[in-house]
C-alpha cells in the first residue's frame, strides 16, 4: 500500500510540472524560416504589456498570434502586418510605454481593460487613454483586434498622415553680415529618357563632359520610379551667373563651365534646371574654415538618436558646419494626424513647429580672407590674420585648397583621388598645425630674457663673425648667421636677425627660465580658442636637453613648434603692454577684447621689444623692409627655419614666415597679421613672403 501511495504522489508531482509548462508553454510561429517565440501568460494584462513590448522589436508576426482568431477571419496576416508596420515605423515609434491598466468590464470568458499610453515618435511624444477587449481561450488571453487599439480614434478605412516641415539651416556671416555658407543654387543636369537619340554615344558624350562613367548614368536611369518623360537627375554642377559673364574680363572657369553646360544643351535627351543647395561664396579661400555638409549615413542616425536627424538630413561634416552643427541645424517641424477615407483630417495625434537654424555670425573679413587666398593658392601654407587690441580674428586661410561646394554637388571618385593624392595636400588644414617658427621666435625669446632679468638690452654681445660656438665641447656644431653689424645689443640683433645673438640670449637665459616661462605664456597648453589648435611644444620630450638645443631655440629652431595663431597671440603682448589677448572667431557687436595671458612681458620689456620690430620693416636694413609703408606704421619680424636631417643636408626645406602688424593704436583698420610658406627655398626666403603680405595689406588698407 505504501509504495502504491508513493507512486500515485509522483505521479501527481509530474502531473503539476506538466501543468506548469502548459501554463508557461511556448508558442513559435514560423515566418520565412525564422522562429518567433513568445510566452503565454495566464493574465490579460500581461498579455496587453507583452503584446505592446513586440511593437518596438517590429515582431508583427509574434503579435499576429496573439489576436483571437475569429477576428483573424477578418483581418489576413499579411493584411495585419502591413498596417501595423506602415503605421508604426512611419512615424517612427520608440519608447512606448503602458501604465494605469485597469479591469473596465468582466464577463465569463472575456475581460476589457483601460490604460493610458505614451510613446515617442518622429514629431514628438503622443499619449492617450486607450481601451481593449481579450478572450480567454486554451492558448491564454488573446487580443480582439481593432484598428483602434493603434490609436483610440482610428477606423479600418482612416490612414495616419506624416508630414514634415523642413527646417532651414542657419547662415554662417562674416563680420559685415556677408554670406559665408548659406542657401545657393546651383545647376541640375538631368536627362528625359524618350528624348535621347543614339543612346549610346549620347550617354558615352554626357559621361565624359560630367567626367563620371556611363555605368553610373545608366543605374540612375534604369531605376524603378523612371519613365520615358521623367527627368532623371543625373549630375549637379556649378550655376553659372549672367553677372558673371557680363564682367569685363570673366574668370577662365566660368568661361569653361559655360562652354561645357553649352556642349551638354546640344545633346538631345538633355536638361537643365536650377536647384537648391548649401552654397560656400569663398569656396577655396576659406573652405578649411568653413568646411562642408554632407546627407547624413545609418551611422550618423545611429550616433544621433532622438535628434531630429533623417534619411533626408544634412549633417556638418568639417569646419565651422560642424562646429556649430547644434545652432545651425535647426529643427524640423512635423504633424501626425488621423485622415478619413475622404484624406480630410479627422484628429491631429502631434504636431511640433518648425525652428529654422540660427545663423552664426564670425569676426572674418572675407576680402582679406579672399586676399590672402588669392596671394598664397600655389603655396603650402597658412595665414592668420587678428585685432591685436580685441581679439577678433579677422582671416584663417589655408593653402592650397579645395572647393568645398563640389563636396555638396557630389564628389566624384576620380576627384576625391586626386584630393587625396596630391604631393601639395590640399586637403590639410594647415592654420591648425605647429610649425618651427624660425627667426619670428627672437622676439620673444626677447622678452623672456628682459621678463627673467638675465639680459641687458643694451649690453653688446660682441661681433663673432657670422659663426660661433660656446667651446669647443660643441664639436663642429656651430651657429651661422647672414650678417655683421655694431654694435651687437637687442635691437640691432632682431633687426639683423642674428642667430648668434640670440643663441647667447638663450644660453644665458637658462633652459629653467626659458620653460617654464613658455609656459607661462600657452606652451604646453590648450589655446582657448573656438577650434582646436595643436599645442604649442618647445621639445621632443618634456625639457629642452642639451646646451646645443638650447641654443637652437634661442633663434626659433632646435625642437620649438608653434601655432600661427599661438604666436599671433603672444605679438598682441607687444601691443598691449605686455598682456596676451585671448583670440575669438564668434562676433560680438562691442569688441572689447579679454586677456588671455596678463603680464606676459611687462610694459617696458615690450617697449624694448618694439624698437627691434619697428626697425625690422622701416630701417633699409631690416629683412621685412619690403613691407614698410609712408601712410601706416609697421612693425614686424621675418623668420627662415631650416628643416635639415643633418648639418651637411642641403636638401632640407625652408619655413618662411612674416609677422607684422599696425604699431599705433589710433590706425582706423588694426591688424596683426602672420604669414607662413613651407618651403621659400630658391624663391627668395622669408622675403618671398614679405612681398605677397605687403600687397595684402595694400589691399586691406585701401577699403
């Protein structure tokens, strides 16, 4: 009798494993291969949230078992699937959440519940309060399906309307409110199928005066939408103005692409047609400035989620477009609503207005970025341009360049290719780079020395000859300079940019006293700038090591690196007696100017200083004479470095650079302007850029 109870009490215990499995059993649909689970439970409300969490995951399927299937008589799969997935991911539904669900009504084998719920979508968040009937049946509760249980007011016959209001994106100005990125037009080459004649040497003719193959002409026109009388958009290039041509001697290019737009005209089949886009007026002349849009990718709307971001999207790819991508981008404005059978609105579900992008003024002056553009295009290099009393910077140029409007009208690959394999790298953004400054270091290699007291400004160092070395623990290692002259004090020596002088200065400086005070003046240090710009460094590793290298830096060589910006930024000192003035690109209606660094230099180190820089561009014998002006006083400072693997190299390049500025406070149109060219060498040193920086400032002063 015992082992007969014990037999029945196990067989009782498989018996409820068993009924706890049914409770908890699994139900798989299969669709096309896949295995959708789900678990049914024995509460409706839990049915209710389990049914809303497979909205998310788009597992249509798995919700199509969840419906009483009298209503599936009604209602296909395939029926069900494409209503709820057009509805749902058209307006691109997220974060749906159920709450307060409560029994309505009860009845032997069905139960309806309300609930509120709230979700997010592409035009903000929706709530309502929502009801819905389930049945008990074997396999658990299933929903009574209704198109209501979508949204409460929607009927079988009703669609859900997504519309959207572009935002504009903002303009980006220049310091006079003139446009530097902003809405253009350029020029849509489109074809209309039915029109063309010989179609193969036709496409064989567009394809090589659009410079793109004929394969990628064809994919466009073989897609699905396209019909014999459709225009078929095949290319963007430039628009031509008829201002343009009516100047008295119109540039070559646009003499070019008139003639190329004309070749396209004459082939039947072929149209063209104004369109919209992002247009950069200075286009090469500040294109590393200002950078470029692009169609945003799946990564981008990936890394940008709830954002505003879609398909059609713009994104700000480099520069300034991506700097201010937030103030510029501005936000679409969008509507989801419920139209009857007839497409009249019925209810507005969510509606948000559109903000169009703030436009971001600069402190730039286009002429003399276009200037400077124009002075230095063949020329690796870079210019900065400042107010040395406030801040403002007033030109960041980078040569060569690119057009960045061929970034919004579509790239080919053959371009990108040579962007990129080109020896001169038009692509590299030079302004944010450090650079071995050469002899526009002396100057303040200078105040260091009157800031640290270890140089008398009127002690003469002596005349060595055009070499010297400390002793004979140097080597062979000597320092060269290109001139002799008496007697050998501060001034004189930043006149003549003697190296020797300045090699002396740096060794009785100290490498203690030359560090630390560079970086008491932003060496080592983040510039507080809008863009980033490289550091400022003095060595390879974190000291100046050697006497030798000590030395070198003395004359702005050894392992001194700086950024144009940087060095502009440490001359503003020589002007404001002996505070650094911190640089800004964003405008401000009342220039005030704000201190970077106070008490760089002191006010008499930085009246010493001036009588070197003043005597560099007005004394005949300074290397930036070829700057000097009767109208405007300039002072200035020119600088050679030598890059040479070795001291026999004569192979190594020339760094030419020029620093010169206003040297009165009461000139109409201050400017702090420094200039730099990677190799001079051949083409006349540092004054090679002496002369392309006084027809800039000619210009500039003329206005």
């Amino acid at each position: 009798m015992k082992r007969r109870r014990k037999k029945q009490n196990i067989q009782k215990s498989y018996v409820c494993k068993i009924f706890g499995l049914i409770v908890a059993i699994t139900v798989i649909a299969v669709s096309g291969g896949v295995l959708l689970k789900r678990t049914i439970t024995e509460s409706p409300e839990d049915t209710l949230v389990e049914y809303m969490n497979h909205i998310e995951k788009k597992e249509y399927e798995v919700m199509y078992t969840m419906i009483d299937s009298d209503e599936k008589v009604y209602l296909t799969k395939e029926e069900y699937i494409q209503r709820n997935s057009k509805i749902y991911e058209g307006i691109e539904v997220s974060d749906i959440k159920i709450s307060h669900i409560a029994v309505k009504e009860k009845k032997a084998d069905t139960v309806t519940l309300s609930y509120e719920t709230s979700c997010n979508t592409i035009a903000g968040t929706i709530q309502f309060d929502n009801m819905v009937e389930l049945k008990k049946t074997k396999q658990g509760y299933k929903l009574v399906w209704q198109d209501s249980l979508i949204f409460p007011d929607l009927e079988s016959d009703d669609k859900i309307s997504v519309t959207t209001s572009k935002a504009e994106r903002g303009e980006i100005l220049d310091r006079n409110g003139k446009m530097l990125a902003g809405k253009g037009v350029a020029t849509s080459v489109g074809i209309i199928p039915g029109k063309l004649e010989d179609r193969n040497v036709s496409l064989e003719k567009i394809a090589e005066l659009l410079k793109i193959d004929v394969e990628t002409i064809n994919n466009k026109l073989t897609a699905k939408w396209v019909k014999e009388d459709s225009f078929v958009p095949i290319e963007t290039i430039p628009k031509v103005k008829e201002t343009d041509l009516m100047k008295i001697q119109p540039e070559e290019k646009t003499l070019e692409e008139q003639e190329r737009q004309n070749k396209l005209l004459e082939i039947p089949g072929v149209m063209l047609s104004d369109v919209e886009v992002r247009s950069y007026e200075l286009g090469e002349a500040a294109a590393h400035l200002i950078g470029y849009v692009q169609s945003v990718t799946a990564e981008d709307l990936e890394n940008h989620p709830g954002e505003g971001y879609t398909n059609e999207s713009v994104i700000g790819r480099s520069g300034l477009e991506k700097l201010y991508e937030k103030q510029l981008k501005g936000k679409d404005g969008c509507d989801i609503k419920i139209l009857d059978s007839d497409g009249e609105e019925k209810e507005v579900l969510v509606s948000t207005f559109k903000e169009d992008g703030k436009d971001i003024r600069l402190t730039i002056d286009s002429d003399l970025q276009k200037s400077l553009y124009e002075q230095f295009k063949e020329d690796p290099g870079c210019s900065v341009a400042m107010n040395p009393y406030t801040g403002e910077v007033l030109a960041l140029v980078s040569t060569p360049s690119y057009d960045n409007n061929e970034f919004i009208r579509g790239l080919s690959s053959e371009k990108w290719t040579s962007l990129n394999e080109d020896e001169k790298k038009p692509l590299y953004n030079r302004f944010r780079q450090v650079w071995c400054p050469g002899s526009t270091f002396k100057p303040v290699v200078a105040g260091i020395g009157l800031k640290t007291e270890t140089i008398d400004p009127k002690e003469d160092f002596g005349n060595e000859g055009l070499e010297w070395q400390k002793d004979s623990s140097w080597g062979s290692y000597q320092v060269t300079t290109l001139h002799e002259y008496e007697p050998v004090i501060m001034k004189n020596a930043i006149i003549y940019s003697d190296n020797i002088y300045f090699a002396k200065a740096a060794l009785k400086i100290g490498s203690e006293n030359f560090m630390n005070t560079l970086n008491e003046i932003g060496f080592n240090q983040d510039i507080p700038f809008e863009i980033a710009m490289q550091e400022s460094t003095y060595s390879n590793t974190d000291k100046i090591e050697t006497e030798i290298q000590l030395a070198d830096s003395g004359y702005g060589q050894g392992q001194i690196l700086v950024n144009p910006l940087h060095l502009a930024s440490i001359y503003t000192s020589f002007l404001n007696e002996g505070n650094m003035v911190k640089p800004y690109l964003t405008y401000e209606e009342e220039a005030a100017g704000e201190i970077w660094i106070e008490n760089a230099f002191t006010k008499e180190n930085v009246e010493e200083i001036m009588q070197g820089v003043e005597g560099v561009v007005n004394n005949p014998e300074g290397t930036g004479y070829a700057a000097h002006r009767d109208d405007i006083l300039l002072a200035g400072k020119t600088g050679t470095a030598e890059l040479k693997a070795t001291k026999e190299d004569t192979s190594g390049k020339e760094i030419g650079w020029f620093s010169v500025f206003t040297a009165e406070k009461n000139v109409d149109r201050p400017i702090l302007l420094i200039s730099m060219v990677e190799n001079v060498k051949g083409i006349g040193g540092s004054g090679y850029v002496v002369r392309k920086d006084a027809t800039v400032l000619d210009e500039y002063f003329k206005e």
